[in-house]
C-alpha cells in the first residue's frame, strides 16, 4: 500500500524522517510537497494527480487541512487515513488578522522571526530550550521560504469547515495529538474522532505540536499500528 504524507505549515520532508524508516516495511513512502498553490483545492488536485490510484494518507497540521480537501476530491482512493494535530474547523478571525501579519513581515524579511515567533507554540513546554528542534523548524522553513510560506497562509486562511462532512470518511481513520499541543489543541482532535465513523484517536503524553521529533517512538508505533489494522 502506497503511503502519501503531506507535512505542515512551514514544513518539510523533514518532519516526518523520524518515522518513515518504521513505515516503509508497508509499502513506499512519499511526503507530498504542498508548497506550490495558495488555495487547498488545487494543492489536493495536483497532490492527486502526482499520487498512485490508491494510498494511505497521513496529514500534520496544515496536512490535515489538505487531506480533508483530497477526501472531499477523491474519497474512493483513501484507503487509510490519519490526522496528526490537526483541526476540522475553519480559520477564527483572530487567526487570521495573526496570519496576515506573519506574511506581512515575511515578505519585508523578517522570515527568520516569524520562525521565532511560531516555535514556543510548535513544540512541549518542556522543550522550548532544545536548540535540535529550533535548528529543524529553521531548517524546514528555508526549505520552504518565505514566499511558499505566505502561499500556505492564504492558503489555510481560505480553507473551508470539514466538521460538516467528518461522517462521511468511511475509511479507517486515526488522529493522533500531544497532550500539550499549544498550536491546535488536542480537544479539536477529540472533536475530529467523535466526529468520524470508528476512529482511533491517540493522545501522545509529554508532547506538543510536533509528535515525529518530539516522540518519534510513540508516534512510529502508533502510525504502524494504524497501517497493519
């Protein structure tokens, strides 16, 4: 079974290397690169049209806003799916007026601390003085740049409430959470898996927003287990 990952807001292959080596045994892995539209239906239409007939789908943050778009385009091709701390909900408001600033000072160069600014929420309490993970959000958010992150925001921004359509997935369906997510807090995971027909949910202890390298281990057991059932 192929296994389709698409990452997050301002990031990149990366955030899923801790894991991949655990999900290859199942079947070859891509992590789809979402860094090329600015709305949601065309970044799920060219990630389908790149994808083979049928996959597993797992989706981080952002992610998790395109694979509900690639579930309304394509339902039939999902035969798995997986939501890693993410939300069904449309953007708030206040959200918004925050994503817009954050573009604003992208484009006039202030990229590096927008990164900064982001980071205490992307990551556990107990994590905000690791310099490893710092290190990767700033690394993911060159691969990405300044530019394709605003595409992102407006992208996010536009994106429609999935509550509506949460019953009809029908595929075997786990979301996954920290229990200090500081991003996108775990209670939107517990709405998504109330939400869908037989879902799994997973509430990873003693992490935040980033589960691949905040609890790699528990976040590969848990993805297995999800691809074997």
């Amino acid at each position: 079974m192929p296994i389709l990952l698409v990452p997050g807001l301002v990031s990149s292959p990366r955030i899923f290397a801790p894991v991949v080596p655990a999900l290859w045994r199942f079947g070859p892995v891509t992590v789809d690169n979402h860094i090329r539209d600015d709305n949601m239906g065309a970044i799920a239409r060219r990630i389908l049209a790149e994808a083979p007939p049928r996959f597993a789908l797992a989706g981080h943050s952002m992610g998790g806003y395109i694979v509900f778009e690639i579930m309304r385009q394509a339902p039939d091709r999902v035969a798995k799916l997986a939501l890693i701390n993410t939300q069904a909900r449309s953007d708030t408001l206040d959200a918004t007026e925050r994503r817009r600033g954050m573009m604003a000072r992208a484009k006039s160069g202030d990229y590096r601390g927008v990164l900064d600014e982001l980071f205490p929420g992307f990551v556990h309490p107990s994590r905000r003085g690791d310099a490893g993970l710092r290190q990767l959000v700033y690394d993911m958010g060159e691969d990405v740049g300044a530019e394709a992150f605003c595409r992102q925001q407006a992208a996010v921004i536009s994106r429609p409430d999935s509550r509506p359509t949460l019953g009809w997935i029908k595929c075997p369906t786990m979301v996954l959470t920290g229990d200090e997510d500081h991003t996108i807090p775990n209670s939107l995971s517990v709405e998504m898996a109330n939400g869908i027909p037989g879902a799994k949910l997973v509430i990873l202890p003693n992490c935040g927003h980033l589960p691949q390298p905040e609890q790699p281990k528990a976040t590969a057991d848990a993805l297995v287990e999800w691809l074997r059932n």
